[in-house]
C-alpha cells in the first residue's frame, strides 16, 4: 500500500508535516514497515479541503491530527490485516 | 506604476508582454510578430533614439530575444548590436568646466606626470595617463571626468570588449559567466538576456490545465523582496496570480536550498574545504579562470535544481518552470545534469510579462499560502544566507567544533569572490568553506530583480521569519 501525503504549501499549514509523522509512527508502532509506503507529494489538487493524502489511489481529504489515528485503524490497518 | 526601478526594464517588459499575447493566443506568426514594433513605438515623435524608425528596428531585434535569440549561440546574454549606442570610451577627459585654476591640484595628484596646464587649460597626455582617476578625485571643479562604457564598468569578469572598428561591444565567450550584470548596467538596453517566455508558454498551454501533465513554479527566495515595497501586492496574491497563468503548484526553491544546507554540511566535514555551488555564475566564474579549484566546487545541485529533483521523482510527467532573479540561471539549465529537472528558466521581469499579458492585476486578488521552507533556506536570497544555514545544519547535525571547526567566508559580490578565490589558489585562505554570490548582496541584487532596493535584504529576513519549520531539519524531513 502507497500512501502520499501532501506537503504542498495549504496542507502544511495545515499541519501535513505532523500529519505524516505521526503516520509514520504508527506504521512503525505496528510493524507494517514492509507493507506500507509513506511518500510525500507536492499538492494533491484538494488545496481548500486539506490537509489532502492518498492511500492507492483514492484521495482523501480533511486530514488532520484528529482524525488521523482513526483513518489509520478503518482505511490503512483494516486493509492490510 | 511601473514595477521596474528603470526604462530598459519597462521597455523589455513591453516587448515581452505583447509577444507573450501572441503566445498565449497561439498567434506566433511571423506577420504578428512584426506588428509588435508598430504596438510598442506607436506613430508619433521618437521617445528614445534618432526616429521611430530606429526605435521599431530594435524592437524586432527585442523580439528575436524574446522568442530565444539566436540559436546558434550557446551564451544567454547576447548583444543588440544596432542597439548599442557606441558610448564614448576616451577615458579620463578635462570638460570645459576646467577653470585653468592655479593651484593644480590634477598636476600634483598625478602619479605618471600626464598632466599640463597649457594656455589655462589642463591636457592629459594620453600616452602617460594610467587611467587611476586621482586627478578626478582632486579637482575642485569637478572638471575631470572618466568615459568608460556602464557595461564594461559594470562587468567584473572581464568578458567585454569594445570591436575597434564598429564601436559596438562585443562579448568575449571565453571569460563571461552569464552573470548579467551589463544587461541591468547598458544605459541602452543593448545587451539582453535571451528569453525563453514563448517555452513557458507552450508548456502551459499544452498541459491543458494540468490535465495533460502538472506544471509546477518553483519560485527563487528572492521572491520576498520583489513585490515586498507595494503594500497592496503580498507574496501570497502573487502566488494566486502564478497558478492563474495555468501553474498547477507553487513551491519555494528555499526548500531546495534547505536541502542543499543539509547536504553541503557533509560534503565539508568529509572535504575540510569547499566553495558552494548554488550561484550558477559563480561556479562559472571559476571554471573559467580557477580551473584548479573546481574540485572544491560542491557536488550539490543548486536549490533550483535540488528541489526539481524531488518534483520530477514524485510526479515523473511533471514540468518544472523556475521562476527568479537570475539570468545565469538560464545557463545552468542548459547543463546536462539540470536539463531533465528544469524545463524552463523564467525571470520575474518575464512574470511580470506574463501577467501582464493575461491581463492579470496583482491588486485584485485573493491569498494562496507559501510555506515550504525553513527560516535558513529563505535567507538563501542575500549574501551570508547560505553560510548561516550550513552552520546551522553542522550544529542540527550535532557535528561540535573539535570534530569540525567551519569556518566560512560569505562573499558578497564578485570582486570578493575573486579575492578570495586568488587566496585559495595560492593555499592562503584562512577560511574554508567559501559562499560565493556573483551579484551583489546575493540574489536580492540579481539583475532581472524587479527592484534593487537596499530594504530588500531586511524584507528577505522578515519573510524567512515567516517560515512555519524553525530548523532545516524539520524542514527537509518530509523527504526522509
Ligand atoms: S497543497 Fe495539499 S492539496 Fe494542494
């Protein structure tokens, strides 16, 4: 699985950079180091409804350091368990 | 209200503008090209030189530039030959305001006895006078003066050189270094830097709106300092102006130079001495006349072409278009390693041009942010700036003083390149690492600035204190 975040200039002012460390983190926490692929991009076309990721190849928009952990558990765990 | 602090700029601008029109309507056509000359020197009494006719005739010379310029050559800085006005180069001159005083302040001050007072007069004997000017320092009148050409004055390479016969300049290939300096110094507008406008252009248009392929603008640090003495224009409306040209993303090169900082700390600690790499003109400037230094050059791509890099690796269909102060810039794209990054060089004269021809009023419009870059990346823009950032990136690095004690030494201008580049050659240089910046007060002072204001180093600081990640670190992790 391939998730991008964007760290185009909306999103992280929007905190994007927190956004992707803490998934970074918890991928790391659950060992899913070997199956999931955290990478950046420059702007995912979503400027206004940031912060803006994509896991595959659905974006996902309204990101942010509240609701991270739960997108985490239903759209990246649920999938590859 | 013109942008520009003088005419050549605005005429260029002129002529820029309507054949970026032509452009972006599709109608570069050989017929419409020649209707520029009529649109930029309207009927009517000459503004600039001998008649109208003169002026269109180069105009359509302007055109040829602004379409590339002549293919053939490989420089970006060419020469308008009908448009150099052959300035005077008879050196030092007594003027009539010459009162035939009787102190003769220009006889005693001279060294090489080329001063007489004849019939009350003062005469330079040509055959004696070294051209040192204390003459014109010590008089009273003010009645010695000095011709030499602005051009040739102002470029400090050595790389001009007056044809004897037709007068014209001319530039010597084997000692330019593209910095641009004459082209911002000739008074005439009589040497230009080769556009590449009607490139960018076909690049938007052919992306269709970044559904073919993204086109993204990366944006030099001296971005801050342009627009920054107009109070009803903020970066963050250029940023919406840019992206309404068709640019897909705006990002700032400052977090290329982060990335640079970062890496060119390394490349020290395991080299003990370097010379940077980030002004294409300076690293000219030493393959032409310090060839053995040129190991010493980092390694590092420039800012520009750093974060192209990363651009094209995420986005592989992408096209990158830098837009900067920088006419050597135009040059380094044509290097083999930068051309796969960097599609296009624009200048902000060019942006300017740009909206100018989409009718695009910076006044008017909404904010986009621009945060990409840490505070050292920013500070890139003016002199100093990239030695303040490799020492923070040695200090972030944890790298303490007895492991690697930096000593840089930030050159402002190329005069204080060339000193010390003369003082490393010959093993003298007591500092070792050498931020080498062409223009003076770094990229603030490039020639296809906007502005050459002495607050622009201050509006650099002030905007790099903007900057959202406080270290280079936190800066480039995202790339980690
Ligand atoms: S900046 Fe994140 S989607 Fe554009």
């Amino acid at each position: 699985m391939n998730i991008y975040v964007c760290i185009g200039s909306s999103c992280h002012q929007r905190s994007s950079y927190a956004v992707m460390r803490q998934l970074k983190a918890m991928i790391a926490e659950n060992r899913l180091g070997n199956s999931v692929f955290v990478s950046s991009a420059f702007c995912l076309g979503h400027c206004a409804a940031g912060v803006t990721i994509q896991i595959d190849d659905e974006i996902i928009t309204g990101v942010g350091m509240g609701n991270i952990a739960d997108i985490f558990q239903d759209r990246i765990l649920a999938a590859v368990r | 209200m013109s942008f520009f602090d003088n005419n050549v700029q605005q005429l260029k601008y002129e002529v820029l503008s309507e054949v970026a029109k032509l452009a972006f309507a599709n109608e570069l056509s050989a017929e419409k090209l020649m209707d520029v000359a009529g649109i930029v020197v309207p009927e009517g009494k000459a503004r600039m030189r001998c008649c109208i006719y003169k002026e269109r005739a180069i105009v359509n010379e302007r055109v040829k530039i602004a379409m590339g310029g002549n293919a053939k050559k490989t420089n970006v800085v060419e020469v308008l030959e009908i448009a150099c006005d052959e300035c005077p180069v008879d050196g030092i001159q007594v003027t009539p305001a010459c009162r035939g005083c009787i102190a003769h302040r220009c006889v005693n001050a001279c060294p090489k006895q080329a001063i007489e007072v004849v019939d009350r007069q003062a005469v330079i004997d040509k055959s004696r006078c070294v051209e040192c000017g204390r003459c014109i320092a010590a008089c009273s009148y003010s009645a010695i003066t000095k011709h030499t050409r602005p051009c040739v004055n102002a470029c400090k390479a050595n790389a001009l050189a007056i044809n004897k016969e037709t007068k014209k300049v001319a530039i010597k290939e084997d000692k330019c270094i593209s910095c641009g300096a004459c082209v911002y110094r000739c008074p005439f507008g009589a040497i230009v830097d080769k556009s590449y406008i009607t490139q960018a252009i076909r690049i938007l248009l052919e992306s269709r709106n970044n559904a073919v392929f993204k086109v993204y603008a990366v944006v030099a640090p001296s971005f801050a300092s342009q627009y920054a003495a107009i109070p009803e224009i903020t970066i963050e409306k250029v940023v919406t102006a840019i992206k309404k040209l068709g640019f897909f993303s705006v990002i700032e090169a400052a977090l290329g130079a982060d990335l640079v900082a970062y890496s060119e700390a390394d490349e020290l600690v395991e080299k003990g001495f370097l010379t940077s790499s980030c002004c294409p003109a300076f690293v000219q400037y030493i393959q032409k006349n310090f060839a053995a230094l040129e190991e010493h050059v980092s390694r590092n791509l420039s800012p520009m072409a750093r974060l192209a890099k990363e651009i094209k690796q995420r986005d592989p269909y992408g096209k990158v278009i830098f837009i900067g102060p920088c006419i050597a810039k135009k040059a380094e794209r044509q290097l083999a390693g930068v051309k796969d990054l960097v599609d296009c060089v624009l200048t902000f004269e060019e942006l300017q041009a740009l909206l100018n021809a989409k009718g695009i009023d910076l006044r008017a419009l909404e904010e986009t942010p621009l945060n990409n870059a840490s505070f050292f990346g920013r500070i890139f823009a003016r002199t100093g700036g990239l030695s303040e950032a490799v020492v923070q990136a040695l200090q972030e690095k944890e790298i303490s003083r007895e492991q690697f004690d930096c000593k840089p030494l930030a050159c402002n201008g190329i005069a204080e390149c060339k000193t010390a580049l003369l003082k490393a050659n010959k093993r003298l240089l007591a500092e070792n690492f050498i931020e080498g910046m062409i223009c003076e007060g770094g990229c603030i002072g490039g020639p296809a600035c906007l502005t050459h204001s002495s607050k622009d180093r201050a509006f650099v600081d002030s905007y790099g204190q903007k900057a959202i990640e406080k270290t280079i670190g936190d800066a480039v992790a995202v790339f980690e």
